[in-house]
C-alpha cells in the first residue's frame, strides 16, 4: 500500500544489508514488485510501470558506498541494534524500532510491530516479522540439553517473540532473553563466561557479543562482519553440525590424552632401559621411529569417528 515513492526508499535502505528482517523486506518488495527485480530508480510497481529516476536515484556506477559523501546519491547509516537511515534529497528516511525515527518526540507509538518505516519522522508503515526455526533446531537443542550444555537466546526481538520461539525450541522460558541492545548482550556473555561460551551469531547486532564469547560461530558468510570474527562457519539449513563439532572436538581431547599417555610409558620405559645399560644403538633406532608410527596410529585410530559421513 506504499507509495511508488516510498517504496523505493524502503528498497534503498535494505538492498545492501545483510539484516535478516532486511533481507526478508527487500524479498517481500520483489513479490509484490510482480516478480521483478529493482533496475535503476527501485522496485517496479505492481503495474509494472516506474517513476522516472531523480539524481540520487540514478544508477549505481560502483563508486555508491554505505555513507558516501556524494550529495547527489543517498546516504544510508546504521545505528547497530536500533535502525537504518537514508538521507536523500527529499528528507530523511528510517527504518527500524518502534520510535526510532524520531527519538525525541514525547508521542511513542504501541511496541506492537518490529519495525517502522518513516519519513521526516512521520510513521508511513508498521512492518511484522514472524520466524521459523530450522527444521532441526529442536532435536538439535533437545541432544546438547541432554548433554549438559546449557542452551540461552540473546535476542533485540520483543520479549514476547523470544519466549515463543523458545517455547517451540525447548529453550526454558528463563534462558530466552528479548529486548536486548549490542551491549546488554555483551555484558550479559561477560558476566557469564569462564572460557566455556560458544555464541552463534548472524548479524552486526551480536559483535559485541562475539568479541567477549570464548568460541564463535556464524551461519553467515560473504555477505556480514562476524565471519571475520569466527572461529568456524556452518553451511546448511539445520543446526547438526553444531553437535558434530562437539563430538570432533571430545574425539580430539581423548586421542591427544591416548598420545600424551604412551609418550609418557614410552619414554619412563625406554631411559629405564637404558639406565640399566640394556639399550643398544640398534634397538634406539629401531625404537625410535617404531614409538613415531604407534603414536601416529593411535591419533588416527582416535580420529576415526571424526572422518565418518552420515
């Protein structure tokens, strides 16, 4: 029901971020677009017709970056946990939180939607987003529970979202936290972290949190900050190999104990036998790279179950 006008806005200020809630605007303005992606001047209309380009609806030439200082093409800044901005010729354009768009006023609107689009601060749309889990998500959680790890969601989303989709995940109701900032976030991992923290994270939201979590993760890369931060990336629609890497790493930790116990037998037997004077130079160098391969074959035989498909 947007104007043409608007629209377009709507599309400058979400074509190049990497948001999730962004990425599912900009899909949702292609549908409604008739199924065609925006050319120069932003998303067609439903008619199929498009509104001739101003000067900062031109196309891009590959110079356009995020906060150009170019007068004739918008600017957009983003303001992390909060919302976007895009200055163009005709005003200032936002989207994000419920009162984002004009923080001063003393007229707040119903925290009811998960973002705003505005104009000169004027409310032009109230946007809702509704998400699914991953179709393992549940099963996934469900194992590491069972394992004894302690599963939580930080989340900036309204506290009523979170708890739902905690419900739907097994997350108890005390684990699922909503509303929060960048920062609460981090204070929030700082407080409880003792080098044991692993935080998956997708977006500039959870950075802060990323720097103070012992390992990280990220299902995002190419298009986001955090795969610069992470310690490993998982690719895929479901959350298994999240578990997995649990299990390669108990795998690790047993085959390098297996190691560092037959290097310790070996050496007290072999400096006892040669104190005893029954070493010779022909059983050393034998022995010797006979203890090489048996520790390289019990690192492999360790490593096995890491190597297995399933």
């Amino acid at each position: 029901a947007l104007e043409p006008v608007a629209r377009r806005r709507l599309w400058q200020l979400v074509e190049n971020n990497p948001h999730p809630t962004a990425r599912a605007v900009q899909e949702a303005l292609a549908w409604t677009g008739g199924g065609r992606w925006p050319v120069a001047g932003g998303p067609l209309t439903g008619s199929g017709s498009r509104e001739p380009a101003t000067d900062d609806m031109k196309p891009d030439t590959g110079d356009r970056k995020l906060g150009t200082s170019n007068p004739e093409l918008p600017r957009v800044e983003e303001v992390v946990g909060q919302g976007v901005r895009l200055h163009a010729a005709d005003g200032v354009w936002s989207l994000g939180r419920a009162g984002f768009s004009n923080p001063h006023s003393e007229i707040r609107t119903p925290q009811s939607s998960d973002a705003e689009l505005a104009h000169d601060g004027r409310v032009l749309a109230q946007l809702h987003f509704v998400e699914s889990a991953r179709s393992d998500a549940r099963a996934e959680i469900a194992a590491l529970q069972k394992e004894g790890r302690k599963v939580y969601i930080l989340s900036g989303d309204r506290p009523d979202k979170v708890a739902a989709l905690a419900a739907v995940l097994g997350v108890p109701a005390a684990n699922a936290l909503g509303g929060l900032t960048p920062e609460q976030k981090r204070d929030w991992v700082l407080a409880q972290d003792a080098r044991d923290t692993l935080m998956l994270g997708d977006g500039a939201n959870d950075s802060l949190a990323f720097d103070a979590a012992f390992a990280r993760g990220t299902p995002v890369i190419h298009r986001g900050m955090l795969e610069r931060k992470c310690d490993f990336y998982y690719l895929g629609r479901g959350l298994r190999g999240v578990r997995r890497l649990f299990a390669v790493a108990e795998l690790r930790r047993r085959a390098i104990r297996r190691v560092f116990v037959f290097a310790v037998c070996y050496n007290v037997g072999t400096v006892t036998l040669a104190l005893a004077g029954l070493v010779n130079p022909l059983v050393a160098a034998v022995a010797m790279p006979t203890s090489a391969l048996l520790s390289l074959a019990l690192a492999t035989a360790g490593m096995r179950g890491a190597w297995r498909t399933e």
